[in-house]
C-alpha cells in the first residue's frame, strides 16, 4: 500500500499524477525536443504549407506574444535591424512559447557564437543575414548542428527546457532545428546555386531591400533583375531539395510570390504595422477644426 504524504498538520499532501517519491520525472510529452507549443518550422515547410511569418523588431514581449495569438507560423526576432538585445530576444521566446509560432532568430552577423546563443536560448531557427558565399553558408549550417553534423557547441541552456529534456534535445536537434540563410547581394544571386548545395542550409530567403540596393536600385524591389533573382533562388531550391523564402512589402506582393512558389514568407514587420494602423485610424477619425 502506498503510503500517505501529511504535511505538519496532519493533513494527507496529494502527489503529482506524475511523480512520486522515489522515481524520476518523467520527460515532456512534447513530439519535437524544442522548447514551447509551435510546430518547428522544419516541420511546417516538409510538409508543403506556407509558413507566414513576421519580423519583430520592437523587441517588445508584449508584441511578440501577441503575434503567436494572431496566427503567424513563424516570427523572427531581428538582432540585425533593431536595437534588440540578448535578454530582449531571451523574453521574447518565452512570450512565444505559449502558442503555435515558430521562433527565428536573426542574428547580427554571420558568427558561430551568434548561432549557438540564439539556439540555446530555445529558438527553432537561424536566419543568417549576408550568406554571400558557400563558404559562409558552411559556416552557418555548421554552427547549427552538433557533431558529426556540425561544430555547434554544447549548452542548449533554455533550449533543453533548463536541462530538464537535454538527452532528447542533443539527439533530435539537429533534425528540427532550421538553419535559413539570407540572399542578399549581386554576388550571392550569382552563386546561389553553390549555396543552396551546401548540407545543412535548409532554406534561402530573399533579403529584397539590400538585393535591390546591390543591383543599384535602393528602395524599388521590381524589375527585371529582382525577377531573375527571384527565379534563380526558386531554381536552385527546387534543384537541391530546399525551400525558399522572401520578404513581402505589401500583400499584393505575398500574393505573387506565392503564386511564383514561394512557401516561407515574412509578411512585414510589428513596427510597421504599428504605424499603417496608427495612420489608418487617424485617417478614419480626423481632427477638428476648433477655430471660432
């Protein structure tokens, strides 16, 4: 028989359903290793949907919880174009942990310790800005993966749910985790296809406004050269079994990019949509002449 917990009064402790005294924990019931509720986007790309995501630039956890209960499948939290700190991409994980979003980190700058940080701090993916090369798409692909996969280092701090499931996660990590690198310039349109062969790049996204400032047209992401950089990034994803992405302006320009084939889309980004809103409303609501 069992025998009855009692805490100092006398009264009978109910156990935990799933522990008791003597046995160990048992593992998160969690079908993937990563830490919160979102289907790895790994796994929403594999199966054909289309992932739309948001950048959030804000770094605001408010607004990054937000954009889980809203819908998107992915958000990345932008260390490149924002002042957002470690700590402030450390919370806003955690803000995201409670919905189905996927979280991705864009780092500052192509660098393994970058790399390593955002995935042990529970991310599901990287995306590396400035892949000019195969050589740093290498690197990149290497700093997401243990060994004999990769050289990515080991201490998966929150990512191993605070070491609570990191026998799971140092297994399976390297097969949910997304290393996405970023196809910004002239140069990396050129040898995209190099790019897209390296193991371990899972996915190439179009960076539009630095590609159109390479080819000389800052601000314009139309026109002939963006189209070929667009069919070449599709071309070489389709070729090497990878999935491409893109950064939409507007809607009418996600609309064409999936038609053209397209699955991972960035549908703008929090402070950009702050202000169309804030323009919205006091457009519908205008001011008052008082003047007698």
């Amino acid at each position: 028989m069992e025998r009855i917990r009692r805490d100092r009064a006398g009264q009978p402790v109910a156990s935990h359903p799933r522990h008791r005294e003597g046995q160990p924990m048992q593992q998160s019931t969690n079908p993937h290793p990563l830490v919160g509720l979102a289907r790895p986007l790994r796994q929403t790309l594999a199966a054909g949907a289309v992932a739309r995501g948001i950048f959030v630039q804000s770094g605001d956890t408010a607004i990054a919880e937000i954009c889980g209960l809203v819908g998107f499948d992915w958000a990345v939290l932008d260390m490149e174009a924002s002042p957002m700190s470690k700590r402030d991409a450390f919370q806003c994980a955690q803000a995201l942990s409670h919905s189905r979003c996927s979280v991705v980190v864009r780092v500052p700058y192509l660098n393994r310790h970058n790399i390593e940080h955002a995935l042990d701090i529970g991310a599901h993916g990287v995306l590396v800005p400035r892949v000019d090369t195969p050589e740093m798409a290498m690197v990149a692909a290497a700093a997401c993966r243990y060994p004999p996969e990769g050289d990515r280092g080991v201490n998966p701090i929150r990512a191993s749910a605070y070491f609570g499931n990191i026998t799971n996660y140092l297994r399976e990590a390297n097969a949910a985790i997304t290393c996405v690198v970023q196809i910004e310039s002239a140069e990396a349109v050129k040898c995209v296809d190099e790019i897209a062969a390296v193991p371990g790049v899972d996915a190439l996204f179009l960076g539009m406004g630095d590609l159109a400032s390479s080819y000389g047209q800052a601000g314009d992401v139309t026109g002939p050269a963006m189209d070929h950089a667009r069919e070449a990034v599709l071309t070489a994803a389709r070729r090497y079994g990878k999935h491409a992405g893109i950064f939409a302006f507007d809607a009418d320009l996600a609309k064409q990019y999936l038609r053209e084939g397209f699955k991972l889309l960035a549908l703008g980004n929090d402070l950009k949509m702050f202000r169309q809103a804030a323009v919205d409303l006091l457009q519908q609501v205008p001011p008052v002449d008082s003047t007698p």
